[in-house]
C-alpha cells in the first residue's frame, strides 16, 4: 500500500452482491463508531458486508446486519456481538438528506465497503441504492455475459500475429 498518494487506503471488505442486486444512485464517505477489539478484528479482515444496510433513526444514523468477528486474542471478559448495530458519523444534512430520499423515493442505503483511510480511521463507504427486481437482474446477467463475448471475440481478431 502506498501512503504518499492522497487517497491511500486499505479495503478491509467490499460487498460484491451491492452491484448485482442494486442499482447505485449516490455514494458517500461515513466513519464508524467502533470498539478496540472490533478495530483489531477488522485489520485482521473479520468482516462481512452482505446482509449489511443503514438506517436512520431520529437524527442519528446506524449500521445494521454488518458482521465483524469478535477478535480471537482478546480478553475472554468483553462479550462482542458480531452483528450489533454501529453508529454512522455523518453531517446532520447529510443524514437529513438520505432519510428524505429513503422514504419518499423508497431507497435503501447499503454499505458498499469498509476500509482504513491515510490517517488509520475505519471509514465505511454508504451507497443510495434502488434494489432489483428479478427480470432486472436478469437483464442486467445477460448484458454483462454479451459485453463479455463481444470483449473476448473482439481482442482475439485483433491479436497481432
């Protein structure tokens, strides 16, 4: 990892089903409220993003469904939920805004990924998403594997011999 480029950072977990299962409207940077063991967990990559969603309550902005396994050299007294729900640090407009868009436009927000920033900070990655129906994701399957083919059929005429 390189730390003299300006956006240096190490992805601790990435959710690869956001992209199949939704469509992504917006994005946005949000740090989380963690416990020392749970920061040690997720330098270690103890983390699952798949069932994962935001939402907010009153003024305040959670994480739901987001698994980080409890450290295994920890001390055996402090009891870790994996799946307890996390604090989302965000501006209040921001926080405002999404919860507009959520539940006038029927939006979800999905965490996309989590990673450390330059300066060691576990940020998280939040996307305003509309979800898929099945002919959709169908849709989409299918005009994935045609780009695919045309990419395969298209770099193998154009080989130079």
């Amino acid at each position: 990892m390189k730390t003299d480029s300006p956006d240096a950072r190490k992805v601790v977990a990435t959710n690869r089903r956001a992209s199949i299962k939704y469509d992504v409207i917006e994005s946005l940077e949000a740090g989380l409220v963690l416990t020392g063991p749970e920061v040690k967990s997720l330098r270690a990559g103890g983390c699952n993003l798949q069932d994962g969603f935001a939402r907010v309550d009153g003024e305040e902005a959670f994480l739901w469904n987001v698994h980080i396994s409890p450290y295994t050299q920890g001390s055996l007294h402090v009891v870790q939920e994996p799946l307890r729900k996390r604090k989302l640090l965000m501006n209040r407009k921001e926080i405002l805004k999404w919860m507009g868009k959520t539940t006038i436009k029927g939006l979800t927000i999905i965490p996309l990924e989590i990673y450390f920033n330059k300066q060691g900070k576990a940020k998280v990655r939040l996307a305003l998403a509309k979800g898929r129906r099945g002919p959709d994701e169908r849709a989409e399957i299918k005009r994935r594997t045609v780009n695919r083919e045309i990419q395969k059929e298209f770099s193998s005429r154009h080989k130079i011999k």
